[in-house]
C-alpha cells in the first residue's frame, strides 16, 4: 500500500497528467462527461484514467477530479504551450503559489474551504452564497458531493478562483471513510480565511 507521501505525489503527477490529456479538444470532452457521475457510467474516460489512477484506490475520486480539471478555461492554447494568463490573478490574503508545493508542505496548501474564502475575498458580493455551499456540501453523501462539485467548481473558476485539485483528489479519496473530518477542515479552513465582515451570521 503506497504510503501518504506516495499518494500525495501521485496527486499531484495525476493532476497533471489530465491537464496534459484536456490539451486534446476531444479528450476533454469525455472528462466532462463524467460530471457527478458514478464510474460504471464513464466508459469514455476509462482509455484515459485507468492505467494513471491505477493501485491508488479511490477511482471515483480520481474520475471525478479529471472531469473538474475538465472545466478549467483555457487550459491550453491547444498547441501544448500554456498561455501566460492561463490563472486570472485575484486579491487575497493568503495567494496561491504558481506551482503547487511540495508534498513536505501539503499541509500548507489550500483545501476547497480555503478556496471558498478567497474567492469570497476577492468577490464580497459573492460570499454569503460561496458560505451556503460550504455549509450544504458538508453534509451531503458522497453521490450527492460528486454530483454538486462542478456546480461549485465552475462558480470558483468563473470568479476567478484557483483550485488545488491534487489537494482536493485526495479529500474525496478520504470523504467515503471520515466525511466528518474532511468537512471539518473545510470549514476550519473557511472560516480561518474568510474576513469577520463577509460572514453570514
């Protein structure tokens, strides 16, 4: 069984192998179809995920994380060069590094509540619903979380947020064993991040 430094490094060599893979048009177009959908009904993404999701467990999680990748715009300038404004910059009190860190610093790195708050930073317009979402997908089962994720995703990515998807690949692997936890630290993470004034009381 590989260790967690193992799993967390595979996270991240899976994370960009599918941003590889969403460089073809019609690759990314059989990811994103596996939004919210149990694996036995993602025949297309099979050619493309089993071999790199192999030995890891989790399949759901890892087809489910491909297809959110699926979402981001533009990944590519279709020519194998990422563009120089691929990530919209935005205001933060904590900002997200061009590259995601070491595994040494996992810990350090944003889970999806601490991408909620940013996004509520950088858009207070935004933050009583980014709060709602936080506190519906902390109680939902995992059918329902894998099925509501590229509803929250495509809203983070429209405003501008940045997903660590290696972070959040390895969330969903633990949510079918302790989803209290995994939520717990969403929420910690939210409410660490988010300013006094935004909340929702």
């Amino acid at each position: 069984m590989p260790s967690r430094d193992e799993r967390r490094r595979h996270y991240d060599t899976f994370v960009d192998h599918v941003r590889i893979l969403c460089r073809t048009p019609r690759i990314r177009r059989a990811l994103e179809e596996g939004h919210g959908r149990p694996v036995k009904q993602c025949r297309r993404m099979d050619p493309y995920l089993i071999k790199p999701s192999a030995g890891y467990g989790a399949r759901r999680a890892h087809y489910t994380t491909a297809s959110l990748i699926a979402l981001e715009r533009p990944a590519t300038d279709w020519t194998g060069a990422p563009p120089s404004d691929q990530l919209p910059q935005q205001s933060s009190p904590d900002p997200l590094p061009s590259a995601p860190s070491p595994v040494a610093d996992w810990a350090r790195r944003p889970t999806l509540g601490r991408t909620l708050a940013r996004a509520a930073h950088a858009h207070p317009h935004a933050a009583p619903g980014l709060q709602r979402e936080l506190e519906v997908m902390g109680v939902l089962s995992a059918d329902l979380l894998h099925g509501r994720l590229p509803h929250t995703v495509r809203r983070l990515l429209h405003l501008g947020a940045v997903c660590d998807f290696a972070v959040l690949l390895e969330d969903l692997a633990q949510w079918d064993f302790d989803p209290l936890d995994v939520a717990g630290r969403w929420r910690h993470d939210f409410f660490l991040t988010v300013p006094d004034t935004l909340l929702e009381l």
